[in-house]
C-alpha cells in the first residue's frame, strides 16, 4: 500500500513540474507526505539538515554563480560571448554537438557532475544561447556529457567495479571505453536530432536587456578573462602544471574574479558586493532546490521505494543481466543520482556475475555507465538544476530534451556490454 502511494506521489510530483508548480514547494510537500505516511515524520528535516552542510557542493555553486556575476559587472562575459558568437553563427546547430564534447572532455578530469556544469556550462551555455541555440536545449548539451568521468581511472566507480572485478583500475576504463564514447555518440545524436524536430537549433533572440549595441567592440584581454578559472582546472586536473592540481572550483573563481579586477578596474567593492550577490542567489535557487530534492529522496527512502526497487533488482538473478542497467538508470531518475543503485548493486550482484554466465567487469560497468545515464535526463539533479538555472529554463524542460538520448543510450550499452 505505502509502495503505491509513492508511486501516486511520483507521479504528481512529475506532473506538477511539468505544470511548472514551484519547484521546490513542490518537492518538499511531496517529502513531507511519503515521510508521514511512513511514520518517519523527522527523516525529511534530517535530511535537510544534511543538504545544508553539503559544504562541498555547496563551495563549487556558489563561487561559481559568484564569479558570474562579476563577468555581467565587468561585461567580460560579453567580449568573449561577442568574440565567439560570429564565428560560432556559423557552425550552427552544429555548436550543440561541440558543446557536448567539450563538457564530456572536461569531465573526465573535473570528475563532479555539479561541478563541471557549473565551471564549463557558465561559458558554453551564454554562449549558444546568443548563437541562436533554445535555453533547455543549451542546459541539456552541458549536462548530458557529465558522466566522462567514468573514464577517469580513479574516479569512485571506477575503483568499485575494479574492486569487484579483480581487475585494474585502467582495465576497467579500457573495457569500457568503447561503449562510453557510443553512448555519447547516441545521447548527442538524439539531442541534435529533438532540437531539429522542436526547431530550438537555431533562431533563439536573447531578450532586449541582455542584447548588445551593434557597435560593441570586443577587448581581447576582457574576452579571455572568463576562461581563466577554466583553464587553471584543466591544467592542473590533466598534469599539465601540476601545481594547479591544488585549486579547487572556488579558488580559481576567486582568481578569475581578482583578474577581471585587474583588467577592467571595476571598483572592488561593487565586485564584493556582486560576487556575494551571485552566492545568495545561488543558495536561495540552486541550493534551495537541490536541498528540495533530498527531502523528497528522504521521502522515497522512508516510505521503502528505493529500497523495494533495489531489492527487487537484486532478487531477480534470471533478470539480472537487464537488470544491471535498468534498475540503475531508473533509480537515477528518480533520485538524481545513479551513485546509490550503482554501488548497491555492484556490491550485491556483480560478485555472482559468473552464475548469470557473464563477465563481472561488463556488468560493473554497465550498472555505473546506466546509473549515470538516468542522472543525466533527471530534474532533481543538482547538475541539471545548475545548467538551467545559467540558460534560464526549466529543470523539467531541460530533462525532457535529454530523456530520448539517455534511454536509448542504455540500450546501446546493455546491447554492447552484455548481450554481444
């Protein structure tokens, strides 16, 4: 009975966003419900409580949303928007593709989901959307490649599959490798293809505020300001200055901030005042509804939904070979994060992949490749959350743009890795 009432809930929780209810009344109502159905009526404020020391989520959004603010102080965000964008008019629908790969690149070295879409999607996503290219289109291209961290031998997955596997951590990522660039290909092909069908490829007119003089010259210097925090991330996360290896996402927007003061000699209190602007209104929208999102999990988790499903995927060894993608990619959704069911399942299931007649090192990597896939077309996800809070959409929107590529994404990677 309780299992059925969070379904219903579920399902009017889906709904509502695509109604574009306020989200994270939303959310938190729904936690609450499932929470007092149960009779764990304190898990919901637990687990508020827990979002709201998420120090480490919490570090990268807010320096993030900070320093982009103070790229609209000093319009250094538009000398390189304004650098770019004729150029890039050029490449046309093409750019969404592009854009991808670079955040799918990124990934791999700057391995949080959040993180990279904060860090790559505050300077891809302005500028497709002045390229032409719709706001849930722009939001989706950036989040849908932020699971290359799979391809990172130490990412955590990776370490849990080798674990369970026996195998190196490098054997694990050249198995898959293959197959992760496949579904790649697959999520960014249907992305292409959706924007062609919703005509959001090309056309998109930025509102008069935040449109430009005809006559606005481009500096250079300005113009590569924004992609300094960037550039000092790849460069340490890829060895090439190892040193920089030590700078967390916030140490290199509070650089980026300290060059833009630099080159533009904006007063530095109006930068303090915008940088600490741009941290509020990350907490109050972005936090605030990744904070939502865990107590509507909290409720799920409560009322026995996640754990039913887990369960249920790890009681069916006859079905476990589909099992091992489909059970985490669901979960995925739901939770906005594939973590969870992935490792429950390597840890419960993938040590008897011999049974099934199947190979422990396919199957661990199927259950973290699908958990990620699900996560990457979720709307509760903190990921997704901050793409389209920068393009200015709706999470629900932008999740319905990448939900085709990732479901036929996993089928690929179910038929690859384990059926060929």
């Amino acid at each position: 009975m309780l299992l059925a009432f969070s379904a219903v809930v579920t399902a009017v929780v889906i709904y509502c966003m695509i109604k574009r209810y306020e989200t994270r009344l939303i959310l938190v109502v729904a936690g609450f419900a499932l929470a007092l159905a149960s009779g764990q009526i304190m898990a919901p404020f637990h687990a508020f409580s827990a979002a709201m020391k998420e120090n480490v989520l919490f570090e990268a959004i807010i320096s993030v949303m900070g320093f982009t603010m103070v790229m609209k102080l000093t319009e250094c965000d538009q000398h390189l928007i304004q650098a770019l964008v004729r150029p890039l008019r050029r490449v046309g629908p093409f750019l969404v593709p592009g854009a991808t790969l670079v955040t799918f690149f990124i990934n791999t070295s700057i391995t949080s989901s959040a993180g990279c879409s904060a860090a790559v999607g505050s300077i891809l996503i302005p500028i497709m959307l002045a390229a032409g290219i719709a706001p849930p289109i722009a939001a989706a291209a950036i989040y849908m490649a932020t699971y290359g961290a799979i391809l990172n031998p130490g990412y955590a997955q990776v370490a849990i599959v080798s674990q369970v596997a026996k195998v190196p951590n490098m054997e694990v990522v050249s198995n898959h490798f293959v197959p992760m660039l496949v579904t790649q290909g697959v999520g960014i092909i249907s992305l292409f293809v959706v924007a062609w069908l919703l005509k959001e490829n090309k056309g998109y007119e930025l509102p008069d505020a935040k449109k430009l003089p005809d006559n606005f010259k481009v500096n250079p210097v300005k113009a590569i300001v924004p992609l300094i925090p960037l550039a000092l991330l790849v460069l340490g996360n890829f060895q090439v200055i190892p040193a920089f290896k030590q700078l967390a996402i916030s140490h290199a927007m509070i650089i980026g901030c300290v060059c833009a003061f630099a080159v533009t000699w904006v007063s530095p209190q109006q930068i303090s005042k915008e940088f600490w602007k741009g941290a509020g209104n990350a907490f109050g929208h972005v936090f605030g509804i990744i904070i939502s999102a865990l107590v509507f999990v909290a409720g799920l988790k409560t009322s026995g939904a996640i754990d039913a499903m887990t369960s249920a995927m790890i009681r069916s060894p006859d079905l476990a070979r589909l099992s091992s993608a489909v059970g985490p990619f669901v979960l995925g959704v739901i939770c906005g994060s594939g973590d969870a069911a992935a490792v429950a399942f390597n840890r419960a299931v993938t040590p008897e992949a011999a049974q099934f007649g199947l190979s422990a090192l396919n199957m661990g990597s199927v259950a973290a490749i699908a958990g990620a896939l699900g996560r990457s077309m979720s709307p509760v996800a903190g990921g997704m959350i901050i793409c389209s809070t920068l393009a200015g959409c709706s999470p629900m929107d932008a999740a319905k743009r990448n939900a085709l590529g990732m479901v036929l994404a996993c089928a690929a990677l179910l038929l690859i890795m384990l059926y060929l």
